[in-house]
C-alpha cells in the first residue's frame, strides 16, 4: 500500500464491516485470543493489550446498520447509540466478543453497562468509571486501585498474569500510537488539503479495532503517502469540531462538512487515542504512570467535571488557536446529556474570545445532509466575509 | 384546579419547609451561610455541622412545577441557547434564576455561599453545578461517589470518599462558615437521622398491609420530604416521622386507606401497585387521582429511595461517620446498577403483594429512564406480573399528555384484570 488511496479504502472496508470480521480474523489467528469491546468515551486500552486481548473499538452501527431490536430498549428521547449497540448484540454480530467495557461517559453508557450484564451473562462486562477528583493523592490513587481491579479482571478473563513488563510493552506501543496520531493532527493542521478530515476519521477508526502495532505502520505509511501527494488547495476556511466525541456522525456528514467549504483541522471525533495527551511514564510503576497520565494529562471533556470555573472551556480554546482554526461547530447527538449540557458553556467561552460557532444536531443514521451543508456553507462564508 | 387535600403531617411539612426557605432568604440578616445541594447523596448532616443551611435546587424546581411557573422558566433557558434535550430542572432553575430568583415565600434568593456537588447517581448534577458557578462565581465542592457498577461497592470506592471527604469536602466547608469541624456534632446528627430513618422504613413497609394505609409514590412523595431534604439528623425530623407514624398506625387501626386528593380515605384499593421513576409534577394532582379514581395505590416506589435507600437495611451510623456518610452515597436508587434495580423491583412485587409494575418514564431523565424498558421486561419475567410503561417529564408540562396516560393506565388496568381472571381459572 503506498497510496492514501489504498490505505484509506482499507480503512473504510474495516470500518463498515458491521461483522468485524478483521477482529473475528484477529481472534481466529491464534487459539485462546481474547476479544475485549469497549465503548466511548475513554479506556486504558494499554491494560487490554497487555492482556493479549484485542481492544475493539465499538461506537455505534452508523448509517448502514437497521436497527429493529435495539429501538424497543429505547423511548425516543434517547440517543441512537446505545441501541444501534444493543442491535449489534442482538443480532449477534458480537458474539466473538468475550469481553465489554463501558467506560463512564454518561447515564445513557452507564446504564447499558447493566443491560449487559442481563443481556450477555457470560460475557465478562465491566462499567469503568474514571476519577472527578484529580489530585494524585485522591482521584489517583482512587484511579490505581481502579485500573488494578481491571487488571484483575482481565486476568481472571485470559487466564494469564499482566506482567508490569507486558503492560510497559503496551504502553510503550500506545505511547507510539498517540505520538503518530498527533502528528498526524499537526499534519492535518498544517496542510488540510492533504490529509482531508473524512480520510484521517477512517485511519481513526479502523485504528481501534485492529492491532495497535498494525495501526501504527498505517499511519507512517498514511503520512508518508500523504506527504509525497499533490492535491490542490481549496479557498476553505478552517474549523474545529466539538461535541462528536461519543455517537458519531455519518461518514457522510463528515464529508458534507468539507464539502461545504470548510477543512476541519481540529476535533473530537473518538477521542480515545487523543485522551491522553503526553506519553505515559514507562519509568514507574505502570499503573501509577496510566493514573498520572489521566489526571495530569488529559483532554478537558464533556465527561470530565473541571474543577475551576476559569478553566471551563480553555482547553478548547488553546487547541483551536494551535490548530488555527477560524471558528467552531458545535455538533452534537440528538438527546446527548453531556455534549448539549456543556454546550452552552463552552459556547460562551468561545464568544468570549471572539471565536465565531455554529452549532447542529445531527443522529448516527441522519441521512439528510443537505441542511447541514447549508448550515457549513454559509458559516464558512460568514467567516471569510469577517475575516 | 383545588389543591391537594392535606394530612396533619403534610402540614407540618409545609411548616418545616416554610421555615427552611425562611433560613435561605434571610442569610443576609442572619449571617448563616447557605448551600446548593442535590438530594441524592447530600450531606446534611455535615452541613448541619457548620450551620450552613441547605438549599436544593431539584426541591426548587418541584416547587415551580407544582406552582405552575417551571414551563415559562424552562422556555426562557431554551431560548437562552439551552437544549430543548437536557434535564428540565436545571432549565427551571436557570429559568428561574433569570426571573428573578425568587423563593417560594416571594423573597430573592440569595446567592450560595457554597455548592457542595455531592456527584451521585445522576451525570447532569455535575454540569448543572458548572452552569450555576459561572452564575454565582462561590466555591463549589465536588464529592465524587463512583457508581455501583458490578452491583456492590467497594473498598476502594469507600476509602475514595472518605478521602474526598477528609481532604476537601470538611475544609471546604470549614473555609466557608469559618467553623471548625466537630466530629461529635456530626455524630450526634447521625444518631438523629437514624430514629427518623427507622420510622420512615416503618411507613414505608406499611404498604404491605391490606388496604394499604399509604399511597407509596403519591403519598410517598411527601413521607420523603424531611429526610431527602434539609432535615435529616434534626431533631424536627425525629419529630416529624413520630407524627407521621402515629397518623399511618391510626389508619392501620381502623383499616383505612391514604387521603386521596380530595381529603376521602382510600380505601376501595381495587389495584396494588409497584411504581418506578420520579412523578410529574405539574400536574401531580391531576395524574394521582387517574389512580385514585380506578381504585389503584402505589404500595411500593423506587423514587422514595433517590435520596436513600432505607429499606435495604442502611441507618447512618454514628460510630462510623465519614464511612456512614459515604455508604449512604454509595447506596442511592439510582446509583446501583440495572441488575440491581430489577431485583429490587422485583422483591417490591413479591413483598408487597403487588399486581404490577408501572413504570413513569420521564424524558428528562436519562439517570432514570435509559433501560426501563429491559427493566419492565425482566420484572415481568420474573414476577409473571403485567408491566406497563408510560411517558411524562417532571416539570415540563409540555410532555404531560392527560388524555395518553389515561388511557395507558386504563388499559393497564384492564390486563390486571384479564391477568387475574386467567389465573383464577387455572386455579
Ligand atoms: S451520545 Fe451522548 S447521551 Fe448518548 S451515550 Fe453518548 S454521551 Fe451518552
Ligand atoms: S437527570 Fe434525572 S436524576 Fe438527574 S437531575 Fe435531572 S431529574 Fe434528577
């Protein structure tokens, strides 16, 4: 594969493969593997690796998966997520899966956690719930204990002990996954026109559902391909995406985006392999480094409570001035408590400093795309006619 | 449209109630610092040991509900760019706080000096309290209380709280009332809220008689009242739940049913039944006598558990008081885990003798409602009991639709009925 072309048509078959037949490949490989699927919005995937499970990102059936079970768990006012998933179960197309995590994002997550456990009773299935306090006394130790019980977990799942050995070789592979991932960001930041938005979502998710280490080679290559390619530049302005971080949005609202004028150079699609945002100490104890590393070093989210008012929204807003991004769309799951409870607030940030947004709504399986590139476009004009 | 007809210990309540908004909007004359909290998980009885008197705002948005006034509040925060998705309370608080901020004596409310974010069992609390500290630029404390995920707490969740506890939420409010913690204080109130937790269970269990002295959801909403709020571990709460004790023993007595609406005993409790999920509350009257009035009681409910969850055993505990603080956290309704939640639905039906669950979802409430519908299900399943489902919002009036829920539970009503004849003619 030596073309974006090849590697991003690989991604997009992973990525709309409702079977998971790369992971069910994966699994088959080698007698005993272990599967572990886990939801948005963030899981230490190092422990899962080290495990010798394959973490297996799962956000949702899309535009392509008819939901028929999922939607008689759900009343209407309920995002789509969790009954795409619940369909996906249902039908069967996770029955390889040995393992669930949801991590703690919101209600919604937190209770489908529960549903599982009725649903699949022997699929091991563990609600993850990330610390609020971030003092390293506190929440950190709260944290250790926590990733311990994983750990434990995940042990008793494989049969085999989690060395600190296997969790520093995975660690080490995550701390290269986020470091490639962020440069590609900076690529994208730099020349959009290279690295388009709709192309570097797929290298993200297809990256959570195959090996890291394969996830890795494709992102050298992807960048490398990118590098070497001439695509002409547009007269785009430049944007950042918020509130996409759990239910996704169609490929195709992705594209429309771009379509209507805009390069996205800044988001919060899927933020797993962004949550953390410096590499992960490989010098202390491995679980106190993970710990650190989430309360030292993460990304300010919907679901993360930020404990001094001043600072609501300033990670925002640094990322938009490092990526140089013009202006904001706030998109957002229909129903989705955490995104439209902080829009307002980060909103007001934004006016603050003077960042021009929008904000939509949009459901996994919205097919028409037509008010949002209406919607993009004339933002995107908006900006130009200001700027 | 008449209000509710009121037992002798609802107006003590009342009186109670009275008197705390009274504490809330005087705090500029009388100088006691005043706090925001929510129900499940406060902490009032560590509250009362810095005499910090406790506001909550889903206690203030029920009132605006029941007074009619939350629908305009909750428009004007949507017009103000707040989701026509989230939860209805906080828009009726930050609606209400555009309005004027008026208490329901008619006096402003102050701003607190304090918002202690016990964060249990419910993801909006934390971002209704981000919205409100940009409002009230005052301290806030977060009290972070995992969630029960695997069915059971843990040690580690334990000594997580306690942590917090020790380490932020004691000097955070020794900061702001300038009081030192006095953990013999706290003890003592812990001692209080256990007597008045024992006679709140008592009631409670009284729907296990026949006809049930209580209504368990309409009534129990009001039996909560003290000990959700700002009055657990006061002697006005022991106080309280004597009285109210002494009111169901009397009905107990002479086989009387709850007050209905209209101030006659009910007592032609043609249908028992087990109710999950909050009420609504603006038009609570209306949607109690649809029970009332086809002889239905509520014997059992999962929302009189939201702030506590009594019944399974759990007394604050005055020899252990920051880990009692933190087991009562823990043990909220809503902080257990599905699993859970059906198996206590489903002892309530067997324990109480009940024809079925009903379960009012609420659209506000993704704490609540996402997963009822599997809840309903695997409570039918396991009691062979009929289930229904209907579909309000607790202080958008918008969402309440008379005429559908009416017909819902007339229909309901009419599967009991089918139910029992089935099973008198297996018999
Ligand atoms: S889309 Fe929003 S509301 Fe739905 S599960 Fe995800 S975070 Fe929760
Ligand atoms: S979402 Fe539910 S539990 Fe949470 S504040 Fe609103 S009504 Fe209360």
């Amino acid at each position: 594969m030596t073309t974006t072309a090849e590697i991003v048509s690989r991604c997009e078959a992973i990525f709309e493969d409702l079977d998971f037949t790369a992971a069910r490949a994966w699994k088959d490989a080698v007698p005993g593997r272990k599967v572990v699927g886990f939801l948005p919005l963030y899981a230490p995937l190092e422990l899962i690796h080290a495990a010798g499970c394959l973490p297996l990102g799962l956000f949702g059936g899309g535009d392509k998966l008819e939901v028929i079970h999922g939607d008689a768990f759900y009343q209407s006012y309920i995002c789509r997520i969790p009954r795409s998933t619940v369909e996906l179960g249902m039908t069967k197309r996770l029955d390889f899966v040995d393992g669930m995590i949801f991590p703690f994002v919101c209600d919604v997550i937190r209770n489908l956690s529960g549903m599982w456990k009725i649903m699949f009773p022997n699929v091991w299935t563990k609600f993850f719930d990330t610390p609020q306090n971030f003092d390293p006394e506190i929440g950190g130790s709260y944290y250790v204990a926590e990733l311990q019980e994983m750990r434990d977990g995940l042990e008793t799942l494989t049969g085999r002990k989690v060395s600190d050995d296997d969790l520093r070789r995975s660690i080490a592979l995550y701390n290269e996954n986020r470091r490639l991932v962020r440069q590609l960001y900076t690529f994208r930041a730099r020349q959009p026109w290279k690295a388009p938005t709709s192309e570097v979502y797929l290298l993200m998710r297809a990256g959570l559902m195959i090996d890291v280490a394969e996830h890795n080679a494709l992102l050298v290559r992807y960048m490398a391909a990118a590098e070497k390619e001439d695509r002409p530049k547009r007269d785009n302005v430049r944007v950042a995406i918020y509130g996409s971080f759990c239910e996704q949005p169609p490929l195709n609202l992705i594209k429309s985006i771009e379509m209507a004028g805009c390069y996205v150079v800044e988001d919060d699609y899927i933020l797993v392999n962004r949550f953390l945002t410096e590499d992960v100490a490989l010098d202390i104890d491995p679980l106190e480094a993970l710990a650190t590393a989430y309360i030292a070093h993460s990304v300010e989210t919907s679901c993360k409570y930020v404990p001094r008012e001043g600072e609501k929204g300033k990670f925002h807003v640094d990322q938009i001035r490092k990526a140089g991004a013009e202006g904001v769309i706030y998109a957002t799951p229909s129903f989705c408590d955490p995104a439209l409870l902080d829009r307002p607030m980060i909103c007001k940030k934004l006016t603050e400093e003077g960042i021009p947004h929008i904000s939509f709504k949009y459901a996994e399986n919205s097919g028409q795309m037509q008010p949002v590139r209406e919607q993009a476009g004339t933002f995107a004009d908006s900006i130009k006619l200001w700027s | 449209m008449s209000e509710i007809v009121k037992e002798p210990s609802m107006l003590l309540q009342k009186e109670m109630i009275a008197r705390n908004y009274e504490a809330i909007t005087s705090k500029h004359e009388t100088g006691r610092k005043v706090s925001s909290t929510f129900v499940p998980g406060n902490l009032n009885e560590l509250l009362l040991c810095f005499d910090i008197v406790n506001n909550l705002p889903e206690i203030n948005a029920i009132q605006n509900g029941m007074r009619k006034l939350s629908g305009n509040y909750i428009m004007d925060a949507e017009k103000s760019g707040h989701s026509e998705d989230v939860c209805t309370y906080v828009k009726a608080d930050i609606g209400m706080m555009g309005a004027g901020n008026i208490a329901p004596n008619g006096k402003p409310f102050p701003k607190p000096d304090v918002l202690l974010l016990s964060y249990t069992g419910c993801y909006t609390f934390m971002k209704w309290f981000e919205l409100l500290r940009e409002e009230y630029k005052c301290p806030t404390l977060m009290l972070h209380v995992p969630y029960e995920g695997d069915g059971h707490s843990t040690k580690n969740m334990r000594d997580y709280i306690v942590k917090q506890l020790k380490e932020v939420i004691i000097p955070g409010l020794e900061q702001v009332s300038g009081i030192k913690f006095d953990i013999d204080r706290l003890r003592e109130a812990l001692r209080n809220s256990a007597k008045a937790e024992d006679n709140l269970v008592w009631v409670l269990e009284s729907g296990k008689h026949k006809p049930s002295p209580i209504d368990a959801y309409f009534g129990g909403v009001y039996y909560i009242g003290p000990i959700f709020t700002a009055f657990r571990g006061t002697p006005d709460a022991i106080a309280y739940y004597d009285a109210l004790r002494t009111e169901v023993q009397a009905r107990i007595d002479t086989r009387q049913g709850p007050i209905t609406p209209d101030g006659s005993n009910f007592n032609d409790q043609r249908y028992r039944l087990v109710v999950e999920g909050p009420p609504n509350w603006t038009h609570f009257r209306e949607f109690w006598k649809m029970f009332s009035d086809e002889g239905a009681v509520v014997v059992a409910s999962s929302y009189t558990k939201v702030g506590g969850m009594y019944d399974l055993g759990f007394r604050h505990d005055a020899d252990n008081p920051l880990e009692t603080l933190a087991d009562y956290c823990l043990g909220c309704y809503t902080n257990r885990n599905l699993p859970t939640r059906v198996d206590i639905l489903a002892k309530y039906i067997e324990e109480y003798e009940a024809d079925g669950l009903l379960i009012n979802s609420i659209k506000s409430c993704n704490s609540f409602s996402a997963g009822q519908l599997m809840m309903m299900n695997e409570v039918e399943r396991r009691t062979g009991k009929p289930g229904a489902f209907i579909e309000t919002d607790l202080v958008d009036p918008r969402y309440f639709s008379a005429a559908n829920v009416k017909n819902r539970l007339e229909s309901y009503f009419q599967m009991i009925e089918q139910k029992r004849l089935g099973t008198a003619k297996a018999a």
